[in-house]
C-alpha cells in the first residue's frame, strides 16, 4: 500500500438524492464518507454489516435506532455496531463524516439502493 493524500474538493460529489451529497474515499479495510444533508433530509432505515461512527461537524442528525430517537449535534458521535438497522433525518443542514469498517462495496458497486429511493 502506498501513503496518498486526498482532498476533500478533489473527490466529485455525487448527488443521492436531491437533499444528501456525498464523497468518498476507500482503502483497503475503511470506507470515510463526507455527508453534506439539507435540513428535512432522510436517510431510509437500512442495515449493513459495517461498523459506522458517525461524526457531525456540523448541523444535527436525528437516528432511529434499537425503537429510540439519538439526536447527535456537532462535535458529536455516534458509533453504530455492524447489522443495527437505523434511519436518520437532518434537523438542521449537516456536515457529517463517516467511516466504515469493513470498506462500504456497495457503494463501489452502486448497489444502495435504499439511499436512492
């Protein structure tokens, strides 16, 4: 493996949905996503065998998990273990960052169907 430096602007966002845009990057083992979601966004309830944390930069995340409500504001986290189905809604306009373990081949793939819709 070969050290490489990224820079958020470099990397093309790709536009979800009309309210989320992300970009990311994948290694070998770690998926790190850049989220920007408009106040009213969703995120549909999902599952996946990755472990997430979630870092909001800024802005606030409503998750829907485990039958309760996490609202997680800037300079907050959230870690979310492996196959926990979850939903969120921006309650404000958020910068979020996540990252993934083991690396998110779906969205390599194209397969995410559920964050389309």
């Amino acid at each position: 493996m070969t050290v490489t430096h990224h820079r958020w602007d470099d990397i093309p966002p790709e536009q979800i949905n009309p309210t989320i845009s992300r970009r990311f990057i994948t290694a070998d083992r770690v998926t790190v996503a850049r989220f920007e979601l408009t106040r009213g966004a969703v995120v549909p309830q999902h599952a996946h065998e990755n472990e997430q944390v979630s870092y909001i930069v800024s802005g606030a995340l409503k998750f829907i998990l485990e039958g309760r409500e996490i609202v997680v504001r800037g300079g907050e986290l959230l870690q979310i273990p492996p196959n926990v189905p979850h939903s969120a809604e921006a309650v404000e306009d958020t910068l979020a960052i996540d990252v993934f373990s083991p690396i998110r081949q779906d969205w390599i793939d194209k397969t995410d169907s559920y964050f389309r819709r």
